[in-house]
C-alpha cells in the first residue's frame, strides 16, 4: 500500500477573495506582470502529498508529488507563484535541512519526480565538511522555472545549468522531502560550477571569454509562516537577524565538493550575496525561459515537459495516464544501507 505524507500550504484570505471573483485563470503565472494565474483546483485546498517508490538510497527510489486530484510534475504543474503582490513563490523542498542523500527534481523522466542523484553507480551523498552537517538549509527548486543552458547571463558572463532555479530556505523549520512551501526570495548568490577557472571577477562582471563554466544561481529564501519572516526581507536582514549565515552558506558551497576530489567552487560578484529586487529579476527571467520550454519555443533536449494542467499545451496527459506512469515504478521497499563514510567528518583546508 503507497504511503503518503500530506503536504498543506496556506494562502491568505486576501488572494482567496481577490482570485474568487470569476476571472479566467491558468496554471502557471506571469512574474514581471505581476499577476498570479493559477487553476481553481488549487485554490481550493492548496493542498499537496508525496508517493514513495522504490527503495530510498537505491537507485529506483522516486518521490511523487500529488495534488487532489492525482499525480502531478512539481517543475511544470505547481504553479511559480503563490501572491503576486506579496512577492510570494512555491518551493519545492528536494533535501531537508541537516541530511545528506542528494536528491533532485529529475528532469527528463515523465512527472519530474525527485529522485537522488547517482553517480558511478552509486547514490550520491554530499560529505560533512566541518563544522558543516550536510546541507545546512532546506534545500530545493522553484516550479516552472529552467536555467536556460543555451542564455550567457550579462552579469556572470556564463550559461544557464539545465535545472530549475535552486533554493537555500533558512526559516527554522526542518521541512519534509517533496514538502512544497511559500517562501519570500530575500537575495541569490551566484555560484559558479564545475567551470574552467583560469579567469577572474572584477565587480559584477567576467572578465576572459575562455571560462565554460555554468550559472547555478541558488536563491535565499525564507518560509512565509517561519517567525522571523515579517523581519527577513533582504540579504541585510539576513546578517542582522542571523549573523555569519550568509558566510556559511557562501563557504558550504565553495568546499562542499571538495572532499569528492575537486577543486572548490568559484563564485561570480566575487561571492556576494545580490539583493532582493535583483534575484526576482533572475526568477522573472528563468521563469520566461520555462515558459519557452514547454511552448516548444526551443529544443527540450531530452527534458520531459509532460504536464496533467497545462491547458492547450501539446504535453498534457490525463490523470488516469499520470497514475499509470506512477503504477508502473517499483512499490515502495526498505532504504538500502548508507555506507558509513557518509557520516564522516572531512576536515577541508582552503589555499
């Protein structure tokens, strides 16, 4: 028998009254335009589980991610935006807080579940760098969005990575896998990766055209219903209220590869965290990119844009059709033992 974990969000009176009145809306939003378009099946309970198959920490295991009406895509059916005016945005939660087992939004299986990363054969788990824990927020991605790999971004002067927008959350609560949440984006840090590093920053731009590393933005984000969010609002507030978090943040990413055998992580704007009102700007854009993606603007290159809400859109299925891909995985089984290196400490020494 599945088991399910039931997800709920929230939404405050104000957009329920606002959206209730009759007007035509679709499943995914216009951020520069401000106005929040989402299906009147979502706005009714905002209300999300997740399907387990397989066996965690193997690599058949899978997380579904269910609305109330069966088996959805958490990159192209959860709507981008949750109130427009409010600024606030779905997240989806792929790595909870203090945990190790990489786990991603798969892009080019049909639903996107999440799933965990394999590499030579094998889960992949992120190493403790001290005085590090595994991944030191809730970690995950913003739905109906995509890092275009064919864009050079003006500011980084390097392509997009093929993913959905990642996001650190540094509200207090551990969330669940699959947990889908409001957040507000508060700032982005540009992170470099898996580049060519024989360039240099200076300001906010590259300088050097032969750096053929990828533009990972990883948004910072915080919980609408955390306590401390009315305070949290931009990357000052973060220092104010949370001092030496965004230090941390900028250090886990630089080393946390490290321990793998390569080199640390660079960083454009030479680590800096950008400011609110420049990271929507990034959303608006990657959200645009997303939007060319499933309206076949450009080529999908093997990402699956198979969607159960998007309505006239070529890659809609049924949810009859949806349940089927879901029946077809393995059941949901034992977690496989976790090698014990993966609670090791590496003690990392920077040059």
């Amino acid at each position: 028998m599945l088991t399910f974990k039931v997800i709920f969000l929230t939404m405050s009176m104000s957009v329920l009254s606002r959206l209730a009145t009759g007007l035509k809306q679709i499943r995914y939003s216009n951020c520069s335009s401000c106005v929040a378009s989402v299906s009147p099946s979502f706005l009714k309970k905002m209300e999300y589980k997740t399907v387990e198959r397989g066996s965690p920490y193997s690599p058949d295991y899978r997380v579904y991610i269910y609305d109330n009406n069966g088996p959805i895509s958490p990159l192209h059916d959860i709507p981008l935006v949750v109130d427009a005016n409010k600024k606030i945005f779905n997240m989806v939660v792929e790595i909870p807080r203090w945990t190790n087992a990489k786990m991603e939004i798969t892009m080019k299986e049909i639903l996107n579940p999440i799933k965990q990363d394999i590499k030579k054969g094998k889960p992949r788990f992120v190493a403790n760098c001290f005085p590090h824990k595994g991944y030191i927020w809730n970690y995950g991605a913003l739905p109906q969005t995509w890092e275009n790999p064919e864009h050079l971004d003006d500011g980084t002067g390097c392509k997009g990575d093929n993913d959905p927008i990642d996001v650190i959350e540094i509200g207090h609560r551990v969330c669940k896998r699959g947990e889908v949440i409001p957040v507000k984006i508060i700032g982005t840090i540009a992170l470099i990766d898996e580049g060519n590093f024989n360039n240099y920053f200076s300001n906010s731009r590259l300088y050097k055209s032969d750096f053929s590393g990828e533009t990972d933005w990883k948004l910072i984000a915080i919980n609408v219903n955390d306590p401390m969010a009315d305070q949290i609002n931009d990357v000052a507030d973060v220092e104010k209220h949370f001092p030496g978090l965004l230090k941390a943040s900028v250090e886990w990413f630089k080393i946390y590869k490290i321990p793998d055998g390569k080199p640390e992580n660079q960083f454009a704007f030479n680590g800096e965290a950008k400011n609110a009102q420049f990271a929507l700007k990034i959303v608006d854009e990657v959200h645009k990119f997303w939007k060319s993606l499933v309206n076949k603007e450009v080529e999908a290159n093997g990402i699956s844009c198979i969607n159960t809400s998007i309505e006239d859109n070529d890659f809609k299925i049924s949810q009859s059709e949806a349940l089927e891909v879901v029946n077809k995985t393995p059941a949901l089984g034992a977690p496989h033992d976790i090698e014990s290196i993966v609670d090791k400490w590496h003690y990392v020494h920077l040059k």
